[in-house]
C-alpha cells in the first residue's frame, strides 16, 4: 500500500491504474490480516467473531476489486462503504482485544498498540476525506511503518531466539554423543568383569537372604536398626561406609556403625537444612551422587566421594519415610580399568538388596504401628483400656509373687457433660487432651497412665503405698486447678476431679480387686460433692479444699 501511493512507484511500473488496484487491494486486505493473526492468538475467546470479520472483509475486496475490474461500478465509489465496514470491525476487534489485551504477550501487545496507532491515522484520513474533518495532511504512511517495523523488529527478535536455541540444542547433542561414546566405552571394561561380578553378586544374594530372615525377627523398627548396624557391612563388603538412622523428626540422621576404615572416623551426625523447623526433602543427599559433606583429605577417615543410598520405610500414618541412609565409599580400584568389580552393578545390585531390606521394614513399622494402635488411645495419645487391662493382671501377678506394694488411682473429671454441653465436644477433646498433658507430667516413668473411657484415666503405681499414691493424686488436683484448659485460642478455665485410690496389700489381699476398690472410692468421691480424693475402706476420706 505504501509502494503504491507513493509516486516513485510509476518509476518501477508505468500502469497507474494497477497501481491503484494495488493500493486498494492492500488497503481492504487490512483488516483481513489482523483477524486471521487475532484467530490464532484468541482460539479460545469468541474465535467465530473474528473469524466472520475477515470473511466479510474477504468477499468484499474481492467482490468491490471484481465489480470495478469489469466495469459495473467505479473503484473510488467502493472505498466509502468500506470505510464504514471497516469501522465497524475495528470496533468489533477492539471489543475482543480490550478483554484479552493483558494476557497477551509484550510482542503481541507492542502489534496491537502500532495497529493501533496505524488504525487511528487511518481513520484520520477517512474523516478527512469524507468531510468530517477540515482537510490537512495525514501521515498514514507514517503509522504504517511503524507497524511495519514493529513486525520486522520482533520477527528479528524471534529469529535470533530460535538460533541461539539450535546453537544450544547443537552443543546439547555433541556432549550427548561424547557421553554416549564414554559409556560404550567403559560398557567393554564391564563386560570383561561380568563373570566375576555375577559370582560376587550370588554371594551378596546369600548374605541379603540371611538379612532379611534376620530382619524378620525384629519386632520394633529400632531393634531392625540395631540388626542392621551389625550386619550390613557383611552385605557392602569390599566397601567402606557408614549406616545412619533418621532422628529428631526427620531434621537430623544418627550414625550407627561405620566399617573398612584404617582408623576411626569422627563421630559426627548428618544435619540436614530446615526451614522454619520443618526438613526440606530437597535437602537429602541425592541417589548415586558423590556426597562430598562432612568429609576429610584423607580417604582413611571420611566419606569422600561416598554413594548415598535410601532406605525408604513405608508409614500408615506418615507415607513413605526415609528413616536410613546407607553411605559407602567408591575405592580408587573400582574406577580403575580391569577392576573386579562393576562400580554400577554393585551400587545397583545394593540398591535393589537395599529395596527388599525396606520392604521388610516397612512389614516391621505397619506390624509396630498396629500394635501401638490397638493398645494406644488417639486422642491423648495414652494406652487405652485394653492395654491397662492386659497390664494390671502382670502387675498384679509381680506385685503379688515380688511382695511389693501395687497401687491403682482412678480419675474422673468433674462435670464433663456440663463443661461439653457449654464448650461443645472439640472442646471437651481439648480438656481431656490437657488433662492426660499434666498426668504424664506428675507421676513417675514407672507409673502407667491409660485413659479407661470417656473421661476416666487409671493410673497404675507398681511399688507405690497408699500414702504415697494419695500424695500423688492431691498434687495432680491442685496443678490442675491451676491449669486452663485452651481450645484454640479461647481460654476456657479451670476444671476440677474426682479420684478413686486402692492399694495392694493395704486394701486388700487380692491384687485383682484393686480395680472395683478404686472404682467404689471414687464413686464415693463424686456422691460426696466431687473435687476430692477418696480412698479405699482402710483409708480416711479427706477433702481437699
């Protein structure tokens, strides 16, 4: 369009009347252009407005350009209805555009905005033209190289974009290729030491089946752990390495056992970053990755260019959990040439015994969390009644062949339904959450404290006298009338209880009827206005107020 309104043009091509097809043709193909480009940016954004836009453009450039080619209208009668449909579109585009126009990208905002201004020259002139406006010069041309150049310069942009990518791609694939060659390469050195290997690695098999029978005895993760330290240097044998154990909720990994080192090496724990208290898992040494942290020079006293290995232990609770890392160290002979062994083989074949030593332990952690659930309360977090059941009966038989005084407390909390009704049901939770807190806090690592139901807790005291377990229970009463029950942050106050307490052989001689003794003094602790202790028929009822 601007070659043909230019004068110069007659200079290329003496045919002034084609050059003006040409200029119209340009001019009606506008609005063409930019709808199909809009089709494609706004596929997902009324793509049917857009699309009709440009067909009704397209029949009329070449309806108006065919109607005046032969002769059945002037050409300067069809740009006035044009100029109409064109403001019409532009208004149309513009709708779609102003919705979409800031998810668009900056290169296809920067068209847009030069479209734009070349539109707005161009309605300048058609205003002109038809009177609107007193005529003056418009510098179309001018807006149309503006656009022009805005497509040339991030067509350029892209262009160099796209070399640079095949230049990297380039650079990509020649260090493919060279790495690929390496790997042909030492896969002939392996291949010479497969034999050997294969031999090796039926013995490691034999000592892993021995491990994993052992592992089988286990009954608690920690005594898996314990095993382990023992016998792993049997299955990484020839290599050095350490064991370590995950501690301190995941923040930390305890070393176990180290071997195949001259001379000990320092005792030291592997930390792992945190942030805000909470362990990133991205902190974790990464698989088959030399570990070069909290290493020394010398090769005799630390990990250097050690291999990381999980053992990774599946939780009912908490997912799976790498509560291992297994470090053993690459010797010089392993990456020499001709070695007896495969460095990768090995470290795979370790990695696979490592995988079945998991699987074990995590039949141990399910079989450990299953027992602790059967016996543990999920609330507070204290046994429950069948455990002090199946627990009183031992004690009862030690205390009885032992002569040993066993005594029981029964407690009860005043009002619960009352405090329930008032607080509602979570915060009843809360109260039996803070007052199982203090219960561990006030008795004894040899005391054992079961939530027996509802809002009754047992305490059994092997070794304690009646006296005694009175004493107990009235500091337990008045730290926890000083002691507010929080549900969130509401303060919900105080509450008071009720205590049941018998004792063997002071109440009775039958161990086994500690259990109804204490229950009967604590049912008389309530019928006699609560917030007491009571104890059993030999023993002198006291308030405590």
């Amino acid at each position: 369009m601007l070659v043909a309104e230019s004068q110069a043009s007659l200079l290329v091509w003496n045919a002034p009347l084609a050059w003006d097809y040409l200029a119209a043709g340009s001019y009606y193909l506008l609005p063409v252009a930019m709808a199909l480009l809009l089709e494609q940016w706004f596929t997902d954004h009324r793509p049917w407005l857009i699309n009709l836009v440009w067909k009704v453009h397209l029949i009329y450039l070449v309806g108006a350009l065919g109607l005046s080619a032969v002769g059945a209208i002037n050409l300067s009668s069809t740009f006035p209805p044009f100029d109409l449909l064109f403001l019409v579109s532009l208004v149309t585009i513009s709708v779609v555009v102003i919705q979409r126009f800031r998810d668009l990208a900056m290169e296809q905002q920067i068209i847009l905005l030069t479209y734009g201004i070349f539109c707005g020259l161009l309605i300048l002139d058609m205003a002109v033209a038809h009177g609107v406006l007193p005529w003056g010069r418009v510098p179309v041309s001018w807006g149309a190289l503006a656009f022009s150049l805005s497509v040339v310069i991030i067509s350029l942009v892209h262009y160099a974009r796209n070399q640079h990518a095949l230049h990297t791609l380039n650079v990509s694939l020649e260090q493919q290729v060279s790495e690929r060659i390496r790997k042909a390469e030492s896969l002939v050195h392996r291949e010479q030491a497969r034999v050997r290997l294969l031999t090796f690695e039926n013995e490691k098999n034999r000592v892993l089946n021995d491990i994993i029978a052992g592992l089988q005895d286990c009954l608690s993760l920690n005594q898996a752990f314990n095993y382990l330290s023992r016998v792993m240097p049997d299955l990484c044998s020839p290599l050095r390495g350490a064991l370590y154990q995950r501690v301190d909720d995941g923040r930390a990994y305890e070393r176990l056992n180290y071997w195949g080192y001259a001379r000990e090496i320092p005792d030291f724990a592997l930390i792992l970053d945190t942030t805000d208290g909470v362990p990133e898992a991205t902190t974790l040494p990464p698989r088959y990755r030399a570990f070069p942290e909290d290493c020394e020079d010398d090769n005799s006293a630390g990990l250097k260019g050690s291999v990381c290995l999980y053992l990774d232990v599946q939780s009912a609770s908490e997912g799976m959990l790498t509560l291992g890392l297994l470090m053993v160290e690459i010797p010089d002979d392993f990456a020499s040439e001709g070695a007896d062994y495969g460095a990768a083989r090995l470290f795979h074949a370790l990695d696979q015994g490592l995988q079945r030593i998991s699987i074990t332990l995590s039949s141990i952690s399910l079989h450990e969390e299953l027992q602790k659930y059967s016996y543990e309360d999920a609330l507070t977090g204290l046994k429950n009644r069948r455990y002090f059941n199946q627990l009183l009966e031992h004690e009862s038989a030690v205390a009885e062949r032992s002569k040993v005084p066993l005594a029981l407390l029964i407690v009860d909390i005043d009002h619960f339904k009352r405090f329930n009704d008032n607080h509602g049901h979570e915060a009843g939770d809360s109260a039996l959450k803070t007052v199982a807190k203090v219960l561990l806090q006030q008795f004894r690592d040899s005391d054992v404290v079961c939530r027996f139901g509802g809002e009754e807790f047992v305490v059994i005291m092997p070794g304690a006298s009646l006296a005694g377990a009175r004493d107990k229970a009235e500091r337990l009463c008045r730290v926890l009338r000083t002691t507010p029950v929080q549900h969130g942050e509401r303060n919900l106050g105080c509450i008071t209880l009720s205590v049941g307490v018998a004792s063997w052989p002071e109440c009775t001689s039958d161990p086994a009827a500690l259990l109804g003794l204490a229950d009967n003094a604590l049912y008389k602790a309530k019928e006699s206005g609560r917030d007491r202790i009571e104890g059993c028929p030999t023993d002198l009822p006291a308030s405590l107020d």
